[in-house]
C-alpha cells in the first residue's frame, strides 16, 4: 500500500528521497521566511547548520526529522496483532533545539490489528511555555497492478486553500469545486483542504481505489484538522497527509489568520493522536 521504491535500507540511505510515511517536524510543509513567531516571539531558524531544506523559492520546507533515528523502546506481537513503539527525545540534540528550542520528546507507535494500521502519535512538551504544533504525515500510496488512469480519489472535504504564488496560504478559503469521486486521470492534485467532513467518531476518510472497490481508506483522527492531497501527474502515487495545523500555520497565526488552525500543547503537557491505513478489497 505504501510507495517506497527501494529494495533495501542500503539503496534509500545511498538515494535518500521521501517515501512511505515521512514525519514532518517541528513544522510540516513550508514556511514563508527563515523565521517563526511563536508565543508572541520571533524565533529566528540558522541555515548555516544545514539541517532543514528549502523549496525552490528558498522557503523552508518540512521541518527536521524526516530521516532522523529513531530508538524503538517496545515491540509486541501475537496471532491477530502487533505494535512497535519508538522515541525520539528532540531535546536532546542541540541542532534541533537551536532551530526550534521547546524541549518535547516524541513517541510513535505503529500497531496493527485486523488488517488495519494504525500511527499514533504522542507528543510530550517539557518546556515551561506552550509549544506550538504544526506537525504532519507525507504518506505516499500506491494501488500496485492498477494503471493510474483508473485511480479514484475521494476527498472528504469542503473548502481548500488559497495559495500564493510561493505555495503558502493567503488567508482565504474556498469552497471545493471538483465532485467525489475525483478521477487522477484528469484531475492532478496539490491542495490544502480545511472544514473536513467527518464520521460518527469524529474521523475524516480519504479513499483512493480502482474504481470497482479495491482500494486504501485513510482515517485522520480528530486533531488531524488539516489534509493535504498530492498527486502529481506522471507518479505512480498519491500523497494523503494529515496535518495538525495549515501550511505556515505559526506565522499566520501570528497576523490572526487561521488562529483556529494553530493547536499547541501545553507547558509540561502532552498530545496524542493518530490516524488509520486500511486495504479495501472488492467484495
């Protein structure tokens, strides 16, 4: 289900691109300066450490940890289900803390029950002030044996975002203008949606499928109140990404622009959420 086109550890750390499940912090996605405000303060990001990269119009993009390593801490199976558990204690590394000094530690659990993979994060701050979170997911999928001309993508949403020519929010939004299901034959996708529609448990569903019901359902928790869909034309994936807050979600929060966007964890507090990745087989 997950794109990943390598056939080994080796070749993705010789060619390292993203693929299969990315985890994007302190940030997700772009931000529209080498600075941040948070808590009423600037925070100034050093590009001399050279640990964060930068989009074409020299935006920074994605955070820090996308090939950071993590230490598993617990790992359990049975017959019908299994989970592992890893931490990364971001205070740690003083690179990190230079370029966004809340000391957090994170713990990500995957576990697998029934046939359906549930990520779950948990983020614990340690510092004295509310830490800011625009965190996120750039889940690649892949329907293997289908021709992308027949992938269907259903979006469970009803506004996107307006982008600036730099790929940032401006502040507006605008009602989705395309009908479920969207055909990936015609219809490339690169969109922040907002307003999602959610279920009796208060998830959102995203769906990509052959069109005669085989398929991935993805479920975004709650606290997930931002998707971005990606697939771009030519790829042999689609990208559904779950998101905590909206693209350069600290410094528009700062101009009072998607302020209900920006979530943040309290002094000594912690968050917990996830989000669920399940095969549809037709029936």
């Amino acid at each position: 289900m997950l794109w990943f086109p390598y056939g080994s550890p080796a070749e993705l750390k010789a060619k390292p691109v993203q693929a299969g499940n990315p985890f994007l912090a302190p940030w997700a996605n772009r931000i529209d300066q080498e600075a941040y405000w948070a808590n009423g303060r600037k925070f100034l990001l050093n590009p001399h450490l050279e640990n964060f990269r930068h989009d074409q119009r020299k935006q920074p993009i994605h955070g820090l940890l996308v090939f950071a390593a993590w230490n598993v801490v617990d790992l359990e199976a049975g017959e019908d289900a299994a989970e592992v558990t890893s931490k990364l204690e971001f205070w740690r590394h003083p690179e990190w803390m230079a370029q966004f000094p809340f000391a957090h530690t994170i713990e990500m659990t995957y576990r697998l029950t029934g046939g359906v993979l549930e990520v779950q994060t948990r983020i614990a701050n340690e510092s004295e002030q509310p830490m800011p979170l625009v965190i996120g997911f750039h889940t690649y999928y892949q329907l293997p044996g289908v021709p992308r001309h027949l992938w269907k993508a259903h979006v469970p949403a009803r506004e996107s975002a307006v982008l600036s020519d730099t790929l940032v929010p401006t502040g507006e939004t605008r009602r989705v203008s395309f009908q479920n299901p969207v055909s990936l034959a015609t219809t490339p996708l690169d969109d922040i949606f907002v307003n999602l529609g959610r279920n009796a448990q208060g998830r959102a569903e995203f769906r990509v499928d052959d069109g005669a019901g085989s398929g991935i359902s993805v479920e975004f928790g709650p606290k997930y109140t931002v998707g971005i869909v990606y697939a771009p034309p030519g790829r042999d994936f689609i990208c559904f990404e779950p998101m905590t807050g909206i693209t350069n979600g600290f410094n528009l929060a700062h101009k009072g622009v998607h302020k209900d966007l920006l979530q943040t964890v309290s002094a000594r507090g912690a968050w917990k959420e996830s989000f669920w990745i399940r095969p549809l087989l037709k029936p």
